[in-house]
C-alpha cells in the first residue's frame, strides 16, 4: 500500500553522499562530508512564437541547475572534485593547476522533516563542479570556515537533473537502501518488459 505524504517541512540536511566517475565507471558512494547548507536555481531557455511582433505563445525548458554548498568535506572528496593529481609527483605530494579537471558525479543526500519524523531523499545524477579550488583561512576564528563549492546539475540519460523521494511513500525498499551507494536512472524507473 503507498503512503501520500501531503506536507513536507525541510529542516535539515544530511547523509550526504558522492559518487565519482572514473571515466566510464562510477565508484560506490563515499560520504560527502558535513553539509552546513545547499541552495541551487535552475537555468532556463524560453521559447517564444510570435505573431505580428506580439508574443502568442511561451514556453521555459529548464537546462541545467545550479547548485552551492557549503560543506566540510573529506580530503579525498576535495581532491577528485577539484582534480588535485599527485602525477609525477613524489608520494603525498598533490598540486593543483592548469591541468586539473574535477571528476564527474551523482550527488545525494537526506533531507529531513523533524515535525512529521519524515525524510526525503534527493539525487542529482549528472554533476561536474563549475569553480575553481578556493581557499579561506582566518587565524584566531572559533569557528571553522566551510568550504564552498559550486556544481551544475546536468541531465542525465532520462533528461533529468534532480529526483526527490519521501522514503515513506517507496513500494521498493531497494532504492532507498542504494540511493546513496548506487543511484543511477536504472534504479529508479520502471523496469521494461
């Protein structure tokens, strides 16, 4: 029997996770780090049909999302985001550069509404970070400063940027078990026959 969830309240993020492509393969999930905040927009293009100079019809195609963080994140997650190599360089020594290309990934994460004790999962399931390596350091602060980092949220090979599920309202226990291990567009629809 499927749940209808019909209020949903975020407060908070969590269980965030990254999964990397090397080349043509896509490595299991790795725990993205401590998420302080996520905000992203979409980019879009209108189509527009005219007729005798005055606008008749309009359409907006979404074409990519934008998307900032603001994390504390794994040294490993930090250096196959940005692409730090440490290739013909002598061991524990890593650079960043002009050669340096971030490798491509699936983005997921919980959010969670503590008034209902409900979670919801969200994928982006074609990122490539759109910055460069940024550095913030403060002597004295009793705070540690956050890393950001700005992805573009791609379509996928269904045409997709973003999904969202609330775990409640899942007849496949499956998904929810290999959202953050294992997203791929073939998770989550519907078998052919």
């Amino acid at each position: 029997m499927t749940i209808t969830i019909t209020e949903f309240d975020s407060v908070a993020i969590k269980n965030a996770s990254v999964q990397f492509f090397d080349g043509a393969t896509k490595n299991t999930g790795t725990k993205f780090g401590c998420v302080g905040d996520i905000e992203g927009e979409t980019e879009a293009i209108e189509i527009v049909k005219k007729c005798a100079g005055v606008e008749v019809k309009k359409i907006t195609k979404p074409t990519k999302m934008n998307m900032k963080v603001n994390a504390h994140i794994p040294v490993q997650v930090a250096r196959d985001y940005f692409g730090l190599s440490n290739d013909k360089l002598k061991p524990g020594i890593w650079a960043y550069g002009s050669m340096s290309k971030g490798k491509s990934f699936v983005f997921t994460a919980d959010v969670i509404d503590e008034f209902e004790d409900v979670v919801k999962l969200i994928a982006f399931s074609n990122c490539s970070n759109s910055t460069g390596f940024k550095i913030a350091i403060e002597n004295g602060s009793d705070e540690v400063a956050m890393l950001e980092i700005e992805f573009t949220g791609l379509a996928d090979s269904l045409g997709n940027f973003y999904y969202e599920t609330l775990v409640d309202e899942l007849d496949d226990p499956t998904v929810a078990e290999q959202w953050h291990t294992e997203f791929t567009p073939s998770l989550i629809q519907v078998p052919t026959v």
